[in-house]
C-alpha cells in the first residue's frame, strides 16, 4: 500500500488529543505521516503536541499562516502534505480511525474521493444536535438520489483525497467544512469517480463542537446547488473542415 499523509484539523482539544493520537498511531500499521493544523501558536493543543512528536516521529504539528477556520487549515493541510493521497479526519474522535488505511487505498488512477459514509447501507449516525442531524441526511441523501454525486454522504468530512486532483480543481471554501461537499461537486463536474464505505460517526464526548450551523450553511448550500447541476459535457468539439 501507498503511504498517505493524514490531516487533522484542531482547535483548542488540549490534552483530548494525547489519547485520540496515541490510538490513532497504534491502530496504523502502514506508512503515514500526521499532520495536525492548529491556527493560532497559542492553541491549547501545541504543547500536547510538542511531547507527542518525541514518541511519534510520524507526528507533525502545522501552524495554519493561511487564515483562521477549519476550510484554511485543511488548505493548508493539503499544501504541505508529503504523499498524493490524503485523508481528513477530525481530533474529537467522531471518526472511526481504524478505516482510514481503508479510505486511503480506494484512491487510485479515476477514483479521485473516498467517502466515510454515514448514510448508505451499514452507516450510522449516533449523536448530535436533531436539526443539524436532520439537515445533514436530507441535503446528502437528495445530491445521492438526485445530484447523482457517488456518495450517500457529500458532506463528510471523513474522506481521502487525490492531492493531485485537490490541486488541480483549487479549494474556493474559505470558513467551515463545506470543502467536503465543494470536491464532490467539482469530481461530479470533471467526471471523476467518486467511492465510499459505510462508517459510523459518534458525536463528541468532550469538549466543546465548533460546527457552526448559521454562519456555515449559505457556504454549504451554495456547494449543494452546484453539486445538483447537470454534470458539464467533456467532449471535444468536432473539427471544422481545413479545405
């Protein structure tokens, strides 16, 4: 299997990230590194993660110069990642970490996205507010059904990434995880292939969720809509006669 780079964006987890790490280091076996982007030199996870590196040298501590907020951190994630696949995963444990080397190997030549899918077949969704839970299944069940997306689950953030394909379409979201939904539609688009596995997401236990329903939705809808239109034709125009 390929090596892939992990990106992990975070804001003030303190010393919650000493055990998310320590898991996520023993449960991956196979060549990685961890990228960990925090935006503010004095967030309260540094100096947890300055220990961890002394026993993890696949740990690497980012500082975000890009900008304050989840969509520029994984920006700049992705621009200072070492390997061409890449998966986002969040440091609350929502995520199941034992599937990222499964995401990251469904990365190959066409498939450009790999989604941890809550909502298709054997995915579930355990926790978390009922009107963000109820909006979450209702935009991504309708860009599966109709949108026609390749994914039960556009907007989860648990996903792998051609970095290739990342540079190549640009990253336009500038404030939450709307990222997420913005390369599935611009895959859509472009006519790459998209793939999924069914995971379950736990809401967190601890701390405090950063997810901003009103300040983020106008940027998520706007990915939405764009994800629904018809995919553009890649055809090459027909040559005009030379005589």
């Amino acid at each position: 299997m390929h090596p892939f780079s992990i990106v992990i964006p975070v804001y003030n987890e303190g010393e919650r990230i000493v055990p998310f790490l320590q898991s996520l280091e023993a449960i991956i076996h196979v060549p990685h590194e961890t990228l960990v982007v925090y935006d503010m030199p004095t967030d309260t996870t540094v100096p947890f993660l300055r220990e961890l590196i002394k026993e993890y040298p696949s740990i690497h501590p980012l500082h975000n110069t890009y900008g304050r907020g989840p969509a520029q951190a994984l920006r700049y994630g992705f621009d200072h990642a070492s390997h061409d696949t890449v998966v986002v995963t969040m440091g609350d444990n929502s995520d199941d970490a034992s599937q990222i080397p499964e995401l990251a190997s469904l990365i190959h030549d066409d498939v450009v996205i790999a989604a941890g899918s809550r909502y298709m077949r054997g995915g579930k969704h355990l926790g978390g507010p009922p009107v963000k839970n109820a909006l979450s299944k209702l935009a991504d069940l309708s860009l599966w059904y109709l949108g026609r997306v390749g994914t039960h689950d556009a907007t989860s953030a648990f996903k792998a990434y051609s970095r290739t394909f990342v540079q190549e379409v640009g990253i336009d979201s500038t404030r939450g995880f709307e990222m997420a939904i913005e390369l599935v539609a611009k895959a859509k688009q472009q006519g790459k292939r998209v793939a999924e596995i069914p995971t379950t997401w736990r809401d967190r236990t601890a701390g405090e969720s950063h997810f901003k329903v009103a300040q983020w939705l106008p940027h998520y809808l706007r990915w939405y809509f764009h994800a629904l239109r018809p995919r553009r034709s890649l055809r090459t125009p027909p040559s005009r006669p030379t005589h």
